[in-house]
C-alpha cells in the first residue's frame, strides 16, 4: 500500500472528523455471515460444512451470497459496519448500495473473503507452490486472484498467510510458504506484491492482510489454536521476520492470530500489535482479529468478559473486530468510562478508512456488470498460470530404476478413489472454485488418451474394494496409485495425532505391490507425511500435494515426462511422527545426533527426517563443484559450478546456507541465505554465483537486539539442505 496522497489524508482526516462516535465504531466492525432458512452459523461453521459435505460447495455458494437481509441492513444504513464478508457480487452491491446512498456519512464497506491460494482459478497451496523456490510465480498467481476476486466485489483478501511452521502435524502448514523463515519472507514479499502494487486500475489489486499474527505456527505439539511459548530470540529471528519485511513491502493489513505468546493472546498484545507491528515495522493499514478472537480472551483466561476483552483489544492496537459484536455492544461504553481513549479510535478508524481510500473505494464502491461477467469464460492465461505453478510444486520423491517417466504407451492400471474427485485437488480454504474447472487425474489421463484402467480400489477412509482390487493388479503392467489426505484433513482445526497415509492406503499400496508390478505412487496432501513404509516398498513417489484445478495436466505431463519435475520440499518430511516438529534449521545440541546412543536421536526414528528441507529429485541428475567464497567489503561473494549429468535438460534449485559456527547463543546448523533455478541443458555446465550481504549474516537475541558477532562461518552449497558443499570463512565486521 502506497502512502496516501496529501489529498487523500485529508480525505480520511475530513471523514473522520464529521464522524459521531458510533459511527466510528462501526468501520471498527466486520460482520460475519448469518444465515436465512432457520439458523445462524458462523462462518467457519458454514466452511466445516461445506467441508465434511453436510451442505455442498454450490450451497455454500449460495448461503454466500444470500447473508440474512435485515440482519445487516438496518445496521449498514446506521454507518454501524466497516467491513463484510460476502462473495456474491450481486449481494456485494446490494449492500453497498445502502452502506454509500443511504448511511449518512456514504462509508463505503469493504468486502474481505479468504482467498488463500487462488479465487476460481485455484492455484496449488502455499506449502506446494514454495516449492516452486519461484517467488516470482507466487507473485503472478496472487495478481491473478487479486484480479478475479476483485471483479466479484471482493477487495481484501485474508493472505498471505506466513506463519512459519515446523511441525507437521498442524493442519494448517498447509496454507504457508513452510518451515524455513527465509523462504517463507521472500514468498510473503512477493504475495504482498501481487496482490496490491498493480494500482493501474482499481480492478486489479486488494488489500493483504497478513496472518497469523503470530507465532501461530508453534502452537505446542501442532495441535490447532495451542499455546506458545518461546525465547524471545526465537521469536524475532524465526516468527517474525515474514511480517516484518511484508509489512515494510507495504501490506495494508494484518490479522491477529488465536494463539498466546508466552502468556499473552495476539489479540491483546500490545508489544507485538502496537509497538512492533504498528510503531516498529510500519504496517500501513489497519489490524483485524481473527475470528471470533476478542471473545476467546476469556477463555484463555486474560479478560474478565466480553466487555474487558474489547477494551484490551483495543488499547493493544487491534482495529477491527471480525465476528463477535464486541467492539459494536462495548466501545461506546468504554470510551464513556474512559477505558478506551478517543485516540485508539482515531487511529484505528483513521486507518481502515486509509485503506478504504486507497483502494479506491469511494470512487468505485460497487462491481458492474461487465466486471462481474469478466471471467465468465476463465481465460486462457488463467488456467495456463495454474498450470504451471502445479507443474512448478511437483517434487519427486523418489524413482527408483528410473520408474519414471512411464512410456507413452504403457498398459496402467489407474487405482485409487482421489484420483477422480474434483473436490479434493483444489486444498483447503478454497471458497470461489467452480467444478467445471478442475481437471483430476482421472480427466487428465482420459484427455490424454492414455492406455489406462481406472479401479478406485480404496477411498482416502474407505474399505478396499477386493474385485476392483483384482482388477487393478490383473490388468496393468504398471501401476499408479493416486494415494493421500482429503481437502478436510489439513488446513483450520485439522491437526492429525498421526501423519501416515490415513485409512487403508497403505494397506491397498501393500496388496498392490505383492502382484509384483512397479508401483508409482502419487501423493495428494496438505502437510508432510510421514512415508518411512512407502520410502522403503514403493519404486517411484511423487509429492503432487492439491495442486488446483489443473492438477491432472500437471501430474500427467510429469508422469509421462514432458515436463521433468523441479519442485524442492519447502518443509521437511519426518520419517515417523513422532519426530515431530523436525525442520533443517535447529540448534545443534551438545550431543549432535549420531549413531551412537548417547546423543540427540530416538532410540526407533534416529535422528534423521526421511527427506530434507529442499530436497527434489528430477529425471536428470546434478552435480555440484568448485565452491568459492571471496569476501569483499559489505558482502560475500558465492560461485559454484552446477553440471548436469543426466539425460535431459532440466531446472535446478541451487541453495546457498550458513552456519554462524560460534556466536553468543546457539545457531541453527544451517540457515537458507539464498537460492537461485538455474535451467540446465543435457551436459551443460554454469557456473552459479550468488552474493550474501554481510548485514544479513546476524541474529537477535532476546532483547530484539540484531548482532554481527565476528567469528567463523561456514557458508554450504547443494540441491537440499542436506548434501552440500561446504567453505569456511573468518569474518570480522
Ligand atoms: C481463520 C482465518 C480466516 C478467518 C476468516 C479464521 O477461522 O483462522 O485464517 O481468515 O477465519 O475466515
């Protein structure tokens, strides 16, 4: 978000100063959906619904769009709403049209959904598309949601989310760039990029709002919504550094997680809302809870009641209140009572309608006609956008005898039941998606015009079917299991106790595998499994994630070797989950995990994850040589030769780690610093240079100080976190 105009701050300060003070307190609240036809249900009620298919997605849809009339309507006319969530562009105007003709002050509201990874043309999830290591690509993919929510009356998208996340066993690690603080800070960048800084035309940009503010990621023991508890270093160096830079690239908007920090929930933390992310990072706009999240500082035991919650909330510095009616029913009285200052008002109306204003808002409050019919006919380019991120979040595991790619005309036996369910490519927190989009593996295999049978064999929960079963062995002379999560089992309130293939998946892969014919397997799932069993017996492996509506293409292209797979693992993959959280970047112990007994290990795990941070294998191989570093006066300077060595062009992830070797307190043992994709043809050679910034080579410690402490470092160089090259390097700063 550009800094507003002299003109446009006098607008917002012109506004604010004719406003009553229910009037402010109404831009201070966002509604959530209540329902006509007998019940009222939350919002995320109304996703679990959809989600474990008690109303279906066109429901769902419909429910949208159709938000209780009345409900809002008397409340809008009074200037009591700042915000809404609706996805119907029809409705979206109706509402606006009271909110600017007929409320007094003609405030427009500002329509907010979850687009995570894509509006209607859904894109791979965020842990998938990391793995593209193309920042760039998340860039373009956010532009292209931006675009299309936008021509729906939707101009706040709830993203990025950046939480950074280790541990497996939450589901939501799903809707993050991964495990690594790097990583996930240059995907938060360029998503902010994407959806706000096309301001050509009021059509093609909305609000990011960054969430989970934060922390929210090391909730304990990946259960959702659980305490957290860390170091203050770990906090600054490992949490906070994704918003921190996606604040300074200018996000309008951030979201208060559910979590405590150390004691205290986000939602009334002052230290982190108001004096880091507000007065320190500079976040431009405005600060909203998280659903329902004042009210459940009650039952995290912080405030008395309801009325106390809004005030602490507020005097923290959270400006918006999604979904509890708290700061509508108890900010006039707490202002009366002067527990809450007209300045905190002030501020946080001041800053919503910033964002108001800079969106473009008052000048064009509702969606024509033309818009809302605009992507009617999904355009070519979109579709081919969500093709090549899924194709680009590919990453294979495994291929054992080079299995892969399979030969044009080779007889398949196409087995497993999510292999045919549009539902289940698209991840979850995917609301604007239309099923005459998506493209399953089953569709693709039939366009293809694939020599193939399909037996489903075995749903992700299900019974194995024993005659589809005999089919499926009897007929092909390869085998490609389509095996994994539902959409249900990663994301919100999703957290699994157990992270190996669920139902009889495994079991069916088994029986697969005793009729002595290769075996592909082809993942689809929203988190890190832990696939020790399926490492060891299945020939080749493919992580297709839930890749959009173009993860048949995708899967197919790979499969068949038209496209040579490049996605790395953007978190890492533990070999049983009971190793959980496991991430590449830990401190080391003082007893490293080895071999021998007395060290950092698990007497049936080791120590060792099954697949690293960044790995990928591809259909050719690489090879890496001559790491050098030179230093110069404000960086080091990085080259490598990278060969490949295989049999095919292909595109490599070449990334650059460091260790700080000694320091004043414990140092991961390696941290990503940088990664470059490099194509590479059939024999070809490059020689790869990359440059570090000395003042990017520090840390804070627990007083949010940064330190360049001088010592020895040891700069690494590979296709993972794991295999590297490796120089040492005095550095004093
Ligand atoms: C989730 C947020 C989401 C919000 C609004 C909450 O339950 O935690 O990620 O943006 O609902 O839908």
């Amino acid at each position: 978000m550009n800094e507003l105009t002299k003109e446009q701050k006098e607008k917002v300060k012109n506004i604010l100063s004719q406003m009553t003070l229910e009037e402010k307190i109404g831009q201070m609240n966002q509604e959530s959906v209540s329902i006509v036809g007998g019940f009222d249900v939350s919002f995320e009620e109304l996703i679990e619904m959809m989600t474990d298919g008690r109303i279906s997605h066109e429901e769902f849809e419909k429910i949208m769009g159709s938000a209780e009339k009345d409900y809002h309507e008397d409340e809008i006319r009074a200037g009591g709403v700042g915000s809404i969530m609706v996805q119907d562009p029809q409705k979206a105007n109706e509402l606006q049209r009271i909110a600017v003709e007929e409320s007094r002050l003609k405030i427009p509201l500002l329509f907010g959904l979850d687009v995570i990874h894509g509006f209607r043309s859904v894109y791979p999830i965020a842990i998938a598309e990391a793995g593209s290591f193309e920042p760039e690509l998340f860039e373009r993919t956010a532009r292209m949601a931006a675009k299309e929510s936008r021509s729906q009356g939707v101009s706040w998208h709830f993203a990025p989310m950046i939480d950074v996340a280790r541990d497996a066993r939450w589901g939501r690690v799903s809707e993050g760039p991964g495990e690594d603080p790097y990583l996930v800070t240059e995907f938060a960048k360029s998503k902010v990029r994407g959806l706000q800084n096309d301001t050509s035309s009021p059509k093609n940009y909305v609000a990011a709002c960054l969430k989970h503010y934060v922390a929210y990621g090391a909730c304990e023991s990946g259960r959702d919504y659980n305490t957290v508890s860390m170091a203050k270093s770990m906090l600054y160096n490992t949490y906070l550094p994704p918003f921190k830079e996606a604040a300074k690239e200018g996000a309008a908007t951030a979201m208060a997680s559910f979590n405590d920090i150390n004691g205290v929930p986000s939602t009334v933390n002052t230290f982190a809302l108001r004096e880091l992310l507000k007065e320190t990072y500079g976040l431009p706009g405005f600060v909203v809870s998280d659903a329902n999240g004042i009210r459940e500082c009650v039952a995290h035991g912080i405030a008395e009641d309801n009325y106390d919650a809004g005030v602490q909330a507020a005097n923290a510095g959270l400006d918006m209140d999604m979904g509890t009616g708290i700061f509508r029913d108890y900010m006039k009285k707490a202002v009366e009572e002067g527990k809450v200052s007209m300045e905190v008002i002030d501020e946080a109306v001041e800053r919503i309608l910033g964002v108001k204003v800079w969106l473009g808002l008052f000048e064009h409050p509702y969606i024509t006609e033309e818009d809302m019919h605009q992507y009617d006919t999904l355009p070519k380019e979109h579709i081919a956008l969500a093709r090549e991120a899924a194709e680009k979040s590919v990453v294979l595991l495994k291929n054992e005898g080079h299995l892969l790619p399979l030969k044009k005309d080779a007889k398949i036996s196409l087995v497993g039941a999510l292999a045919e369910k549009k539902e289940e490519i698209i991840g979850a927190w995917a609301l604007s998606w239309k099923k005459e989009d998506c493209v399953t593996i089953l569709d693709a295999f039939e366009e293809k015009g694939v020599n193939y049978s399909y037996y489903p064999c075995c749903d992700v929960e299900g019974e194995i079917n024993e005659e589809e079963l005999k089919g499926a062995i009897s007929d092909g002379d390869v085998i490609v299991a389509v095996v994994g999560e539902n959409v249900s089992m990663s994301g919100e309130a999703s957290s699994r106790a157990d992270i190996t293939l669920p139902g009889k998946q495994r079991e069916m892969l088994q029986r697969l595998l005793e009729s002595g014919k290769p075996v592909v397997a082809i993942l689809m799932n929203g988190r890190p499994l832990a696939l020790k069993w399926e490492q060891e017996h299945i020939q080749a492996i493919i992580e297709g994630w839930h890749l959009g509506i173009q993860m048949g293409p995708a899967i197919t292209g790979i499969l068949f070797g038209e496209v040579n797979p490049s996605g790395k693992l953007a978190a890492t993959f533990p070999a049983m989950t009971g190793q959980c959280p496991i991430y590449y970047n830990h401190p080391n112990t003082g007893r490293p995990g080895s071999k021998s007994k007395f060290t950092s290990r698990y007497l049936d795990a080791g120590f060792e994850p099954l697949y690293p941070f960044g790995y990928g294998l591809s259909y050719t191989s690489y090879e890496y040589s001559n790491l050098a570093v030179a230093e110069n006066k404000d960086s080091l300077n990085i080259t490598l030769d990278v060969e490949n060595t295989g049999d095919m062009a292909g595109v490599e992830t070449v990334q650059l780690y460091m260790r700080d070797v000694t320091a004043s307190l414990v140092r991961p043992i390696k941290e990503l610093k940088g990664f470059q994709k490099v194509t590479l043809e059939k024999g070809e050679k490059k020689k790869i240079e990359c440059k570090l910034l000395k003042e990017n080579m520090g840390f804070y410690n627990d007083n949010g100080e940064y330190l360049l402490e001088d010592g020895k470092f040891q700069i690494f160089a590979g296709g993972n976190s794991k295999d590297n090259l490796m120089e040492e390097i005095e550095i004093h700063f």
